[in-house]
C-alpha cells in the first residue's frame, strides 16, 4: 500500500481528493490521519439531524439529491473552496460501498464540473482502508496518490473516471462493481 509517508508524495495548498467510499467516517479519517482540513459534500439528510452541528464544524458542504438549484449551489460553494487553496473530498461513489470492500461505479455528475471548475488544482487519488481491531479499536490506513495524470480541458469525462478508477482500486486493494452502489442497495432493500 503507498501511503503519503512512505513515497514523499506532497499535497499541500488547494487539491481534489477523489475517494473510496467505505464508510460514513472516511471524511473523518483523513482529517484524523492527514490533519488536513477537508471539506466535502454530505447529503443534506445529515444536516437535518442530531450530527448536524458535527458536519457544519467540519465544514462539510450540504448537497440535495435531485434539487437542481441546491447543486448548482453546492457546486459553486466547492469550486470556490479550492480556489481559496483548501482541499476538497470527492466521493463519486455517491453513497457507501454496500459491501464495503468494493469500489462502485463513479457518478459524473458532480466530479467532472467540480474539476472543470478548478482546471490548474491537483487531483489526488485517497483511500481509506479500515483493518482489524487493535485494542478494541479499528485501525484505519489512508493512502494518497501522486497528482493523477488528468486534464479536463482536454479529455474526455471517461477518460478522467478511467484514470481515477483504477487509481482508486491500485490504492484501495479493492474489486471493482460495475454497477452503481444506490442502484444495488435499492435492490437489496
């Protein structure tokens, strides 16, 4: 497993950080692993609850399902985070892995005008691998990838899912499901 630490891989300033999505705690994860600042969209589900005050300390961004005008504002919101030079955690998964140890097909619709947004900023592959227990406690690892090799003004959307797909699975050790996790939890259910 590469991990910052062990390649020298440096991210500092304003970057994306494309993610796995495991578990709810990924966000936290990094925060707790990088002690990094790190914004990232929720659903707004989470803002309508007790763990509301949590996300809004974490600096988390609100984004409504379906809502064309929240995500125009979600989207405006984050292309302005990296702007400002601050990191900012994309989960194209768009939910967990329902099995938590597979990577799901990636949503566009979000990643792609975030990055267009913010064309010079780099893009980092991140993926959070949570291990046995040790002392009652989950060990968690998190390992980040060199800048990926992608311009969005250049390529093409598939070609970028492309590279940051088998950036993810490179780092994450994981399988991968072609198949949208929303659409195989909906099945489950």
């Amino acid at each position: 497993m590469v991990r910052e630490s062990d390649r020298g891989i440096q991210c500092r300033g304003g970057a994306g950080l494309v993610g796995n999505h495991v578990s709810a705690m990924d966000p936290v994860a990094i925060v707790m692993k990088q002690w990094w600042r790190v914004t990232a969209f929720a659903k707004v589900e989470v803002f309508e609850n007790r763990g509301a005050v949590f996300f809004r300390w974490m600096g988390q961004i609100p984004l409504r399902r379906g809502d064309e005008q929240a995500t125009r504002w979600a989207l405006d919101v984050a292309a302005q985070v990296m702007a400002d030079g601050s990191k900012l955690g994309l989960y194209p998964e768009g939910t967990r892995s329902p099995d938590k140890k597979s990577l799901h097909k990636l949503h566009r619709r979000i990643l792609i005008p975030v990055l267009e947004s913010n064309p010079g900023v780099p893009v980092h592959a991140i993926a959070t691998t949570y291990l046995g227990t040790r002392f009652g406690r989950k060990r968690v690892e998190v390992s980040l990838s060199a800048p990926l090799p992608i311009d969005v003004a250049t390529m093409h959307p598939n070609e970028v899912v492309e590279i940051m797909k088998n950036s993810l699975l490179d780092l994450g050790g994981m399988d991968y499901v072609d198949a949208f996790a929303r659409d195989l939890k909906a099945q489950a259910s």
